[in-house]
C-alpha cells in the first residue's frame, strides 16, 4: 500500500514518502514478474516470456533477461519530485511526461541522465521540436500516424548531437529515437490511437522501412477505465489482450527476431500487475507514487 502524498509536507518529508511509494511499486512489479516467471515455466506456449524484478537503473548483464521497466508518471508534478527519485538511493532513471511543454522544462532543468518517456497525446505539429529539443528523449509512446513518425525523424535527425555523432566512429552504433505505436484497444473515440490489426502492422511497417532514425520499440495501449478497475492477475484485460495478440501478429508479419521484437507498455497504477501478468515490458506509474495529480488545466502544453 503506497503511503498518502502531501505536496504541503516539508521537502525531506516529501522525499522520504515518494521514495517508499517507489519501493512499494517497485517491490509489488518484481513479485508480479516472479509470478509471470513461475507461470511461464510451467506453460511453454506462453507469449510473455521469463523476466526479472525491475530495478531503477538498466542492468549491466546482457545474459539476465530484461526486468520490467518502471515509468514513473510525473506530469504536473514539480521538479523536485522527479530529483527525489533520481537522486541516490533510489537513482531512478525512468519517467514519462504527457505534455510537450512541461517536459521540454523540465528536461532543461533536470539532470541529462533522467530518460524521458512522451507519453501524451501526440500533435503533429509538436513532433519536430519534440524530437529535436527534449533532453534525455528516450522514447515516444504515443505514435499513431505515418505523418507523426515522419516528423519525429526529421527532428531527431536536426537534434546537435545527431549530428555530431552520425560522424563519430566511434559512438554508439544505435542513435535511433525510440518509439512505441499507440494502439486503440478498447475502441474508443475519444481515445488515441491507431486500429488493432492490419492498420498497426502497417505502420509498424512503414516506421522500420521509411523513417530510419526512429526504432520501432513496441506497442502501447490505455484501455478502458472500466476494464482497467476490473484487472486482476487472474482476471485477463481485454485491452491487453488486444495488444499482446497485435503484437505478435506483427512480429510474425515482420519477421521481426532477437534485438528487432517488440515490446508491449501496458499496465498503470491500476493494473500494472495484472498487465505484467498478460507480458508487459513495460509499466507506466503515476498517482500510486506521486500521488493525486492538480488539475490538468494547470498543465504547460
């Protein structure tokens, strides 16, 4: 149970809270992995895969497989949450933003080691600055469009330091910008998102084939609410269960193996545990550790 946040409480205090929360998070996603591990011992057909506890920092060895990421959601929360949870001992690295404006800020003001995650929904004509002046932009979660994947290549190839390493030898091999392909799972018209099947494959295709500073990094969903209060690690999410199967029909469509196969980001504060259980990578969560968010009109867009 995460412990209640007052964002009226003394800096220290605050601190100290937020970081039980995280370790609370942290600690209920490696038991729902072990679970998921358990299960997948005993059911060879299963498409989630074993994986480990999740940790704050990316783990140094290539042969354990990946944990779970953790994404803490920290829109409309100030700056010093976000270094509470950066900041040793905790030295969390992942967080994810919804809008433009306030992560373009924060991410100046931050430390360069925090990787973003974008997210919110996605406008067009934010996609260039986006990709070219975030700093930290690890990934954008909220691809739904040809015309959207194109223009986050075009700005992250006018990023500085794209530049300057497309002519180091030796920098890393891979500078591509991560994205994931937001799917609409639950069918809703006031929901983000492209259509489960054929229309995702084919974006999926024209992101690996057209946009060659973008990696395809996987598939994310936010299902229904009602769904989502309904999930439990016995009781299967429709919405995940899309976007499992979407998935692997286009790992299969694409022929997509070892380093090349997608992840799935599904599961918030809600649900995480039951969306681990159905094979998520990836986790995105908010209010169980920062607590109840202001209203979103105070949001920098």
């Amino acid at each position: 149970m995460s412990t209640a946040v007052g964002e009226d409480m003394s800096a220290p205090a605050r601190a100290s809270v937020l970081i039980a929360n995280l370790s609370s998070v942290s600690k209920r996603i490696a038991a729902a992995s072990n679970g998921r591990n358990n299960h997948s011992e005993t059911s060879p057909s299963s498409s989630a895969g074993p994986v480990a506890a999740t940790s704050t920092s990316d783990s140094n060895n290539s042969s354990a497989a990946p944990p779970v990421r953790l994404v803490a959601v920290s829109k409309l929360k100030p700056a010093s949450d976000i270094l509470a949870l950066h900041s040793p001992p905790t030295s969390h690295l992942h967080f994810g933003e919804n809008y433009m404006q306030e992560l373009l800020e924060k991410s100046k003001a931050l430390p360069p080691e925090i990787r973003w995650h974008f997210i919110g929904g996605l406008q067009s004509n934010k996609c260039v600055t986006l990709a070219r002046e975030v700093r930290g932009l690890w990934a954008v979660e909220s691809v739904d469009t040809e015309k959207k994947a194109s223009l986050l290549d075009k700005g992250w190839g006018e990023r500085a330091e794209f530049k300057q390493k497309e002519n180091d030898a030796n920098g890393p091999s891979d500078r591509r910008l991560r994205v994931f392909v937001q799917v609409n799972t639950s069918g809703e018209e006031n929901k983000s998102g492209i259509q489960p099947g054929e229309p995702t494959l084919e974006l999926c295709r024209f992101i690996r084939e057209k946009c060659p500073r973008l990696k395809l990094q996987g598939l994310m969903t936010i299902g229904a609410i009602a769904r989502s209060k309904a999930t439990t690690p016995e009781n299967e999410n429709e919405d995940f269960a899309c976007l499992r199967d979407t998935r692997d029909m286009v790992v299969e469509k694409l022929s997509l193996k070892g380093e090349d196969t997608l992840e799935l980001s599904m599961g918030m504060s809600n649900d995480f545990e039951g969306a681990i259980a159905m094979g998520s990578n990836q986790v995105r969560v908010g209010s169980t550790i920062f607590g109840a968010r202001p209203p979103k009109g105070e949001a920098k867009s």
